[in-house]
C-alpha cells in the first residue's frame, strides 16, 4: 500500500499546487514524504510551495540529498542563505516577516521607523519644497507628451468605432492610409534564399472544432513556417504547447514536444529554439534551448547565465536570439527580486554582458537580426511606461550603452511587445491605453541606424486585443495574434497593402514567436 499510498498523496499535493490551495498542497505533500522519504518530485514540490524558510531549506537539503547535482535546489538554498546572512549584518532590514519582538515583525518596524522619518521631514517643511518641484517636473513631462497621447487616443477610438469586423468605408481608408505610409516608410526588401527546414517530430493532428473565420486563410506567396505556442490552458494560461505553423498548411499546426513554453525563437536554420520553459512541479520557468533536428536529444538548460556576470541573477526569462543564434538577449532579476534589468549572452564565449544600467524595471527586449540593437519596454520609479533603444554599435560608457528613447507618452500609454524588422529599419509594438490595458492595438516605429523617425504608424487597431507581432523574413508582412473570439488566433497583415489573412482557427490560443523561411 505505500506506494500507492504516497504516489496518491503526491498528486493530490500537486493538483493543490495547480489550483493555488497551497495550504492543502503542503499538507498533501508532507504526508507524501512521509510516506515515501525518496520520493524527488515530492521534496521538489514541497520546497516551492511552503513559506517558513527553515521548512524550504530542510525540503531543498532533501531534493539535493536524493539528487546532488540539482542546481535549481542549490540556488534556492544559495539565495536563503544570502537572505540569512543580509539579516544577521543588518539586524533591522532582515526578513520581514521575522519577528524583531514578540508581537512585532522587522517588517511592521522597519514601516514604524520609515513613518517616523517622514513625519520628521514634513515637520520641517521639506515635503512642501518636494511635493512643488515634482509638480513642476511632471507638468513639462505632460506638455512634451500631450500630443502624441492625444493622437494614439484618437486612432483608438476611431479603430474601436469602425471595427475590423464590419470594414466600414472609415476602416477603408485607414488601412490604405497605412499601406501608404508604410510604403514610404519601409525600404524595398531583400527576399531571403530559402533554406530547406530539418524534419519535424512526430506531429499531432491540427484539426480541431472550427470557430468561425473572420479572414480568409494566407495566399500561397505568404510562406515560411511560424514558430510559436499554443494549445489548450492545462496548467498556465501564459505557457502552452511548442508548435510550428507551417503557412502552406491552411493553419494546421505541428507539436514538436511535451515542455509548456513561451517566447520562442529560433535560429535561421531552424535547427535550434529557443523558449522560456515553465515547470509545473516547481512553479518557476528558465531558458531553455532544444534541437529541432534531433527529437532524442532533451533541451538545454542555458544555467551558465546565471554565474557569468558580477551581478546576482536569480531569474532568466523573456528570451529571444539574434538570427544566427548566437546571442541572446533576456531579462534578469537578482537575488532580491527588487530589479529586472536587460542582459546579453553569448553562446559562443558564455559570456553575459549587463545591458540596463538604471535602477528602472525592464521587461519583453527584442534584439536585431544582427545584435546592433535591443529594444525593451522600461518603467521607472513613477510608474512611466516606454520603449528604449540600447545602441551596441556606440561605443559603451561609464554610464553604460546609449540609449534612445522610442516612446514618450509615460503612463498613460502602455508599451509591449516589441519586434524589429530583419533590417532593424521598423520596430512594431503593442500599445494600449491604461484605462484598457487588455485592449492593445499595433503600432510600427520607422528607425534609421537606431534613431526613430517622427511619429508612429498603426497598423492593427481592431476593436479586439493585437500582441505578439513578428515580421515576416522579407519584411513584407506582420504575424500577430489578434483575440478574436473568446481565444487568440494568429493574424497575418499586407504591410504593402491592407489586406489580412488569418491562419489559425480553433477553440485554443496560439501566439507567433518566429518567423523563418
């Protein structure tokens, strides 16, 4: 009965875990450990569930116990032991939940003390002379952005009032409009050679329930293979199947493995992706490659960019490669989890170079085909969401790379999703205003050697969700995934015209990472 017994325990415990009833998880699983001391997912899964850091670090003693070369358990334990060790050099900035007296946590005195200082301040006035300053500051700050907030304002309410789906006459003639400027805008393209892809694994059956179309299915000029993700919601509505969206195919699609994943890229030769893979016993996602060629060979954990660099990085996600596959661009918190900041790896050397150099968060950077140039989405200490330009081919500072900023309309706009052209001539992007944060529209920054032309250009203001844009190989069209049912489908936009084409149609999500010929 013991096995039985515990096998049962640990998947109730770990059902518990998926649903958020953490409470019931750990109770499961610390009869399962119980019941069964060798049982590694059992001790994995309780170490990411239980909060007192002594029960976490006994339960990560036992996964190392049964496993020693877990290096998921020894940065866990590495990162309790910094904590230990920053509370006994600084009594009073300890974990905050400790209690510093019965009855009283370092957390609630560190406040007591933090109100103290700013009751002395105001005394004295100096919150006056603060509080004049900033309101002068943000006053320029507004007079700077209020045109461009405006018109962004503008081309969403008249994009939600015509609605892609009824293509009224004033829809018409936006996206002619569009078509325009992106003519003027985008340099004629280069077509890439197409190379031949390697085979694919044993692919899963793309025929589900069909929804009904909104737009007719790609022509046959539109080709290539979208890499990306998508399939039903099992454990995490962000992370789901790895899957190529081969054009030609009338928007069947191929699962190339069984990891849940997100922001996938992949090399020119489509012989390697690259992904952020979520782990569902642990909670927590890394990077991770795998080989595309090879369906034996098991992915890759990049666990070297964790150790290379002077600064403390705990957490490694949002990734994307340059086109050769060399470089890879990620995002990076440290130990405190109190900053995520840009970072660069190169597979060639396992060398990591710290990109943002501010005190600001960054989040989801895009790196040109040729690693000149990275774009993020930055949000300073006020809360002011932009994109910025980090220019590699400028010499670096003591300051750290230069920086151009791409967007100035603060927080009443917010960013995401950014994406170069394979020229690094356009970068698209989603926006959406704060009041709608789920409604974003896509918009495309035309660029010459990293400085942003005047304006922006929207190119997908339907009344319904746009992320996740991803140009085309020759740059003639724009892959994104547009909400419109209750799910995400994969849209595809003419850049040359004002034509859309949609190529995937069922009752799942599916998101586009890359797109390769």
């Amino acid at each position: 009965m013991g096995d039985d017994y515990a096998s049962d325990l640990l998947q109730r415990g770990l059902t518990a875990m998926d649903v958020g009833d953490n409470e019931a998880a750990v109770d499961y699983l610390s009869q399962a450990v119980e019941a069964d001391p060798d049982s590694l997912e059992g001790w994995e899964a309780l170490a990411n569930v239980v909060d007192d850091p002594d029960e976490k670090e006994a339960a990560l003693n036992q996964v190392l116990r049964l496993d020693p070369g877990h290096k998921q358990a020894e940065k866990e334990l590495n990162k309790i032991e910094k904590k230990r060790k920053r509370a006994e050099a600084n009594p009073i900035r300890g974990d905050g939940n400790e209690e510093w007296v019965p009855g009283i946590k370092r957390r609630e005195l560190r406040i007591a003390i933090i109100g103290l200082g700013i009751f002395t301040v105001v005394v004295f006035g100096a919150a006056f002379a603060l509080i004049s300053s900033v309101n002068q500051r943000e006053a320029q700050f507004q007079a700077e952005v209020a045109a461009q907030e405006t018109r962004v304002a503008q081309v969403t309410e008249t994009s939600v009032a015509a609605g892609i789906a009824s293509q009224t006459a004033e829809y018409q003639a936006q996206l002619d409009a569009t078509a325009t400027q992106l003519v003027l805008t985008t340099a004629t393209p280069t077509p890439t050679e197409t190379p031949n892809l390697p085979p694919t694994f044993t692919p899963t059956a793309g025929a589900t329930e069909m929804i009904t179309r909104l737009f007719e299915l790609p022509p046959a000029e539109v080709t290539g293979t979208i890499y990306g993700w998508g399939g039903p919601t099992i454990v995490s509505r962000e992370y789901l199947e790895l899957r190529t969206y081969p054009l030609a195919s009338d928007g069947a699609y191929t699962q190339l493995n069984d990891d849940l994943v997100k922001n996938v890229s992949v090399n020119e030769s489509a012989t390697v992706a690259t992904y952020q893979r979520y782990f569902t016993s642990q909670s927590l996602a890394a990077i991770y490659q795998v080989n595309l060629v090879d369906p034996e060979v098991l992915p890759t954990d990049l666990d070297f960019i964790y150790t290379s660099t002077s600064d403390s990085i705990f957490t490694a996600f949002d990734p994307q490669t340059t086109r050769d596959g060399n470089k890879i661009v990620f995002i990076g918190q440290d130990i405190t989890e109190e900053r995520t900041g840009v970072y660069m790896a190169d597979l060639t050397t396992n060398e990591v170079v710290v990109i943002s150099r501010d005190a600001a968060q960054y989040r989801q950077p895009t790196i040109s085909d040729d690693g000149s140039y990275i774009a993020a989405v930055r949000e300073d200490e006020a809360g002011r969401v932009d994109l910025v330009l980090f220019d590699l081919t400028q010499p670096l500072t003591e300051s750290g790379f230069v920086t151009v900023d791409l967007t100035i309309d603060g927080e009443s706009i917010i960013e995401a999703y950014p994406r170069f052209s394979p020229d690094a001539g356009l970068l698209a992007y989603s926006a959406a205003a704060s009041a709608t944060p789920n409604n974003h529209e896509i918009f495309i920054i035309g660029l010459s050697n990293g400085q942003p032309a005047p304006g922006n250009i929207p190119v997908a203001t339907a009344p319904y969700d746009e992320i996740w844009p991803v140009f085309s190989p020759d740059g003639n069209y724009l892959a994104y995934s547009g909400r419109v049912t209750d799910t995400y489908d994969i849209l595809i936009r003419d850049l040359s015209g004002n034509d859309i084409y949609q190529l995937t149609e069922d009752e799942s999500s599916n998101f586009p990472g890359d797109w390769i010929n």
